[in-house]
C-alpha cells in the first residue's frame, strides 16, 4: 500500500505532548507516513522544559539529505528550530530539494519556557518566511513576528497582513489566546481573510496543540487538500483532541492524539461547520452509552439542519447508520451534509412548522418505550401510512406534517406502526442533537428502571 510522506524538522519533546512526537502521531491519525529530522533534545515534562540540547546543523543537513536521497515528499513541517545556524541549514536544505515548509515560529513552550534564542526572530523571517507555503503562529508568536501588541480579533488581521508580507503564500493567526466564549483563528491568503470560529474549551491548557495543528495541516495538504480546507479541517481534530485531553503528569493536559475522530468534509461556510461538530459530538455520546435493543433492524440516523435549512443538502446526517454490535451501538459511516433522506425529511417537514426544531433521530419502535414517554414529560404524534395518498412524493415528509397537524402541535415523538415491508418507528425531535440526546437519555433510563 503506498502512503504519502511527510516530514517534520522539529524538536524532541520528552513527555511526548508536544514536539516530533506529536507530529508523528497526527501524521499517523491521518494515515501519512512521518518522517523526522530532528534539531534539539529537550528535557521536559508537562510543567517546564528542564534543558535544551542543540543537535549539530551537520547532523541535521546529514538528516534531511538521507531522506531526500530516498522518499518524496508530499509536505514538510518546521517546528523548533531554536537559532540561526539551525534555521540556516534547514532553509538552505528546503530551497536545495524544492520543499515550501509549513512554518510553526516555536518560541515559547506551553510552560511558559523559551525555545528559542535572541538571533532565531531575525534569521526565521529573513531565510525561511519567504519560502513558506504557510506560517502557523499563536498571538505571541504573531506578534513578535508583526512587532506589534494583538489585544484583539482588528489587531490579528493586522498582524496576518505584516506577516504576509515577509512571504510566505499564507498566513495562519491562532487566536487562543484572545478572550472570548469563541477561539477564532484568521487565515490571511493576501487577499481575504478566512475565519475559523469553534466554542472555547473551558480549563484545558493543552500542551502540544500548536505542534499537532500544523503537523496536521501539513500532513492534510501531503494528501491532497487545499491550504483552507486542511486549516478548517485540522482545526476542528485539534478541537476534539483538546476536548478529549487528558493529564499524564502533575502539569498541563496533553491533547488526545489516539481518539477516534472523524474528519469533516469541505464546508460551505462556518455555520455548517458548526452544525457538522453539534452532531459530531452527539453522535459520539450517543454510541457510548445506547444499549443496541434501541436500534431498529434498519439501522439509525441522526441528523441535524443549518437553521435557514430547505432541502436535504442542508441537513447533516450520517453517510450509513448506527447499527447493532452485540450488545453496543456502532457508528458506520461519516457525517455528510445531504447523507440523509428520511430522517432529514422530517426534520424538514417539522421545520416548516416550528423554525426551532432542527434535529432528529429515529429508534426501534416499542410500545413500552410509548407508554414511558407521557410519564417522563414527552409528547406524542403518530401517523398511520395507510392513510397516505397515492401522489406523496415522501412518506416521512407527509407523515410529519399529518402527525403535527393532527396533534395541534410539534411533539418530542412521532411514531408509526409500520406497513407491509415499512419497519415501525419512533422519532425523536429536538432543537439541537443535545436536546435529542437529552430526551434519548430520559427514554433509556426509564426502561432500566
């Protein structure tokens, strides 16, 4: 099987959060095949970086050269580089073999150390800046970069333009460090800016995130994808790995390298980029905790719409079902927007009653899950398909609007008892996949009580 290959010319991180072997590891999450050449030995944990041993610029010229001489490579990082003798061999080395690197400007750790010495600012933009195809920086680092103060989301398109202008194709400004509910990163391209906004994550402080966001930018663009999609795409990894963090030591969390992720595809805009990771996340919680007896013969689906949604191409949905596993739920298949048809029709149709109601999922008809519903505080709807008329272009769509117009109302739970080769079902509508999750949860705790 042939794999891309990317390589990261960075520095080792004993506690492994950060450095090359977070960049092997998002390499490996991406199915990229990584490469190393490493520049210094730190000594560090997840509270301070104890010491820093430089590897000689020839032992690195040595480590790039035996890697040219026998892998292409599809796309390369820069992570520590620590000084000028080392950013001059590197940038000497990329310009020799044809390689624009994706710039990480590492100089202080998330400890609050510093990774770099006084001549690194000065030789990193004048040797490597020109030849980036993309520079990945957080607000200090931007703003050393810039010489000037960032204290808010105007000063960071400032920053990206300054920056710009040193050369590299494009500009990536992490904005993590602003206040804010949001976390919005700017990707400048010297003609627009491109912003990237996901909730923050309260009480992480997530050592190793910038080393992984670029190594996954870089291994994203070794596989084929343009420089906005691989920034919207890594974004959102990092953001659930950060979600997911743990805390190895007695210092900060380190991200979650080995979770099962899945990775968006290209999104229109940043509200279905939300809508996408609402679901991601509650498709995830779903299958963790739903006992299989839930799941009808034909499999679930969960979906949920962008809020001026229309047509089934505004609706997310999963690309196959959730089925049975024994006795655990199994997610098959990836969250697409269109993936959808019935569950997204009622929705749809559901929508076109109350605006608010924009997610659903449907589970394995019972008449005990019925009886429960009115005693935990859920209202129902039914429809009865023999009722259809022959001209219905969608059963769902009909169904709904039949089950809401004759309740008077939109109910928590539309269900139908099925017909000749048509699996009964329960629907469970909501606002947001955490409010269906939420009346999921009341339905699920009720039969085990």
């Amino acid at each position: 099987m042939e794999k891309k290959v990317a390589l990261s010319i960075a520095g080792s991180d004993s506690s492994a959060g950060a450095g090359i072997q977070a960049d092997l590891k998002a390499f490996s999450y991406l199915g990229v095949h990584g490469t190393t050449v490493l520049t210094c030995v730190t000594a560090q944990n997840t509270r301070q970086v104890r010491s820093i041993y430089k590897i000689p610029p020839s032992v690195i010229e040595e480590q790039i050269e035996s890697l040219c001489d026998d892998v292409t490579i599809a796309a390369v990082k820069t992570g520590m580089l620590y000084d000028e003798d080392i950013i001059h061999v590197v940038a000497r080395q990329l310009k020799k073999h044809h390689l624009k690197p994706v710039v990480d400007p590492v100089i202080i750790a998330t400890s609050g150390d510093v990774l770099s010495n006084a001549s690194f600012l000065a030789s990193l933009k004048k040797e490597l800046l020109p030849s980036a195809c993309m520079v990945t920086a957080n607000i200090p680092e931007a703003s050393a970069l810039a010489s000037m103060k960032i204290s808010e989301l105007e000063d960071v398109e400032k920053a990206a333009k300054k920056i710009f202008e040193l050369g590299p194709a494009y500009v990536l400004v992490k904005g993590g460090h602003l206040r804010g509910e949001m976390v919005t990163d700017v990707l400048y391209d010297g003609t627009r800016f491109h912003r990237f906004s996901l909730p923050r994550i309260p009480q992480r402080k997530a050592h190793g995130s910038g080393c992984t966001l670029s190594a996954l930018i870089t291994g994203l663009q070794a596989k084929g994808e343009p420089p906005i999609t691989a920034v919207n795409k890594a974004k959102s990894i990092v953001w659930s790995m950060i979600n997911e963090g743990y805390t190895p030591g007695k210092g900060a969390d380190v991200i979650n390298h080995s979770m099962t992720i899945q990775i968006p595809p290209p999104m229109e805009n940043n509200e279905q980029f939300d809508v996408w990771l609402q679901l991601k996340n509650a498709v995830e919680t779903l299958v963790s905790f739903l006992p299989s007896q839930f799941i009808p013969e034909v499999g679930m689906n969960f979906v949920y719409a962008v809020p001026s949604a229309t047509t089934r191409n505004h609706v997310c949905g999963i690309e196959g079902r959730i089925t049975r596993y024994n006795t655990h739920a199994l997610l098959c298949g990836s969250l697409r927007f269109g993936a959808s048809k019935h569950v997204a029709s009622i929705v749809l149709a559901a929508m076109s009653f109350d605006k608010s109601i924009r997610s659903a999922l449907n589970i394995r008809y019972a008449e005990k899950t019925l009886q429960r519903c009115p005693k935990i505080g859920l209202r129902l709807a039914s429809f009865d398909r023999r009722d259809e008329p022959s001209t219905v272009s969608s059963t769902m769509e009909w169904g709904t609007k039949q089950a809401i117009t004759t309740a008077g109302y939109v109910p928590d739970i539309i269900c139908d008892t099925g017909a000749l080769g048509k699996e009964p079902m329960i629907r469970v509508l909501g606002k947001t996949p955490c409010d269906v999750l939420a009346k999921i949860k009341k339905i699920v705790n009720a039969s085990s009580s």
